[in-house]
C-alpha cells in the first residue's frame, strides 16, 4: 500500500513539475512576443513621426517642392502626427 502512495506522489509532483515547466515556457514565449511588438510599434511611431516633421516643414514652408508648401493645415496635421505618435512611442517605451 505505501508504495502505491509513494508512486501517486511521485506522479502528481512530475506532473506538477510538467505544468510549471509549461507555463514558464508559455511566459517565456509571451515575453518575447511582447519585445517583437513592442519594437515593431516604437519603429512604426519613429517612421510617422519622421512623416509628420515633413509635414510640419512644408506646412510653414521650410522644406519646398509640393503642394503642402506654404498650407498652415498641413503643420497643423503634421504636428498632431508629431504628438500622437510620441504619445504612442513613450506608452510603447514603459515597462
């Protein structure tokens, strides 16, 4: 009979083991699933940023040679692109 117990013991502490060791390698793949994520939105955000400075330059007719030249709507929309995607990159950038 103690040995019964003794195998059932030992079986439920593998399976136990078994489980923990899952769900560390679960975790383990959602880390670095979330780094994935996290780098793919900072390079997104830098990328629209970038689109926005454009914008904004041509807006008050820094950088010439389109039709956003000289038109205050277009610094107006690149500046909000601006803060928006700071706003995203520094949400991105927390813990």
């Amino acid at each position: 009979m103690p040995e019964g117990r003794f195998s059932s013991s030992k079986q439920k502490q593998a399976s136990a083991w078994h489980e923990a060791g899952a769900c560390i390698i679960l975790e383990i793949n959602r880390a670095k699933e979330n780094v994935k994520m996290k780098t793919t939105v900072k390079v997104i955000c830098v990328l629209v940023f970038l689109s926005g400075l454009v914008w904004f330059l041509q807006g008050i007719s820094i950088l010439p040679g389109s039709f956003m030249t000289g038109d205050p709507q277009w610094a107006i929309n690149g500046g909000i692109m601006m803060v928006v995607s700071g706003g995203v990159f520094w949400f991105a950038n927390r813990k």
